[in-house]
C-alpha cells in the first residue's frame, strides 16, 4: 500500500506521521496515536461514534463535523482536527461534558463522545437551539442506553451556558 507522510494538528499538539493511502482517520487516530478518547464502532458511518470536528473555512464556525471513520487521513493533511478529549480546558469541562454528567446522559460511555461533540457542533453553530434542532442534529449519533431524553435535556442545559457566553 501507498505510504504518504502527512501532519495532523488534534487537539492543538502537532503530529507529522505516515499514513497508508487507505487508512481512515479513526484508524490513524486511534491505532497510531493511541488517542483512544475517539470511538470505533460501526466503521460504515452509521453511528457516528467516531464523530470528530475538523477545520473547514467553508462553515461559519470554521469547522464540519464528520465520521471519521469515512474519511481518509491522508486527505486531512495539514488540517485541525477536534476530539472530545480536547475539550477539558485546565481541568475544566466543556459546558456540553458537565451538562452531559449533570443530567446523567452518560451510561455505559461508548457513544459519548461522539454523542457530545456533535452536541458541541450544534450548539457552536447555534446555542440557542431548540428540542426539534438538537434532536434532528443529533440523528446521525445512535445510544444505546440513555433513551436520548436525558441527552436531549444536556444539550439543552448546555445550550443556555453558551448562549451567556460562560
Ligand atoms: S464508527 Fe464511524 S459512524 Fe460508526
Ligand atoms: S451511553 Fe451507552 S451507547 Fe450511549
């Protein structure tokens, strides 16, 4: 297979690696990096425990959220990259991780992280948005557990801690 050496950003700490041509972004991250914050699952983006951020101009927040399990890591050459595990800032949680704690919409975990950055995703583009926004945004993100009223009622909670700008 076709190597190609590329640099990726993730969480803001730099990382120049070689890729095979075929290899997706989950796997580079999580095998090669060993970042294991980031969730495989279903490989056929069906889950979306794979959800990350990645920069992309093209968007008002600067960033597209993806399955990073459909996408090659050799096309994000150059590109920042966002996992939930980048979202702890000095020991303080992100307001999407405390309300997603607060109000129990965490179980056995795995599609946490997915489930909370595209959370981040739909609240960074509009903090304000209402049940119907975050249900349809959250569509994609599949949970096993929670029954989604209690990931509902997160991002709602979160969405008010944005909207202040805390
Ligand atoms: S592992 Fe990527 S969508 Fe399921
Ligand atoms: S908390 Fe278990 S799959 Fe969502």
């Amino acid at each position: 297979m076709k190597k190609r050496a590329i640099t990726l950003f993730i969480n803001g700490d730099e990382y120049n690696i070689t890729v095979d041509a075929d290899e997706t972004l989950t796997q580079v991250i999580r095998n090669q990096l060993n970042l294991t914050d980031l969730k495989h699952c279903c490989g056929r983006g069906e889950c979306g425990a794979c959800t990350v951020q990645v920069e992309d101009d093209r968007y008002p927040t600067g960033k597209k959220i993806i399955n990073s399990c459909l996408s090659l890591a050799a096309m994000m050459d150059g590109k920042r990259i966002y996992t939930v595990g980048g979202l702890e800032k000095g020991g303080t949680l992100h307001p999407v991780q405390e309300a997603f704690v607060e109000q129990g919409a965490v179980q056995c975990g795995f599609c946490s992280g997915g489930m909370i950055m595209k959370t981040v995703d739909i609240l960074e583009n509009n903090a304000k948005a209402g049940e119907a926004e975050i249900r349809e945004g959250l569509e994609g993100n599949i949970c096993r557990c929670t029954g989604y009223t209690k990931i509902v009622e997160a991002a709602k909670q979160a969405g008010k801690v944005m909207a202040a700008g805390k």
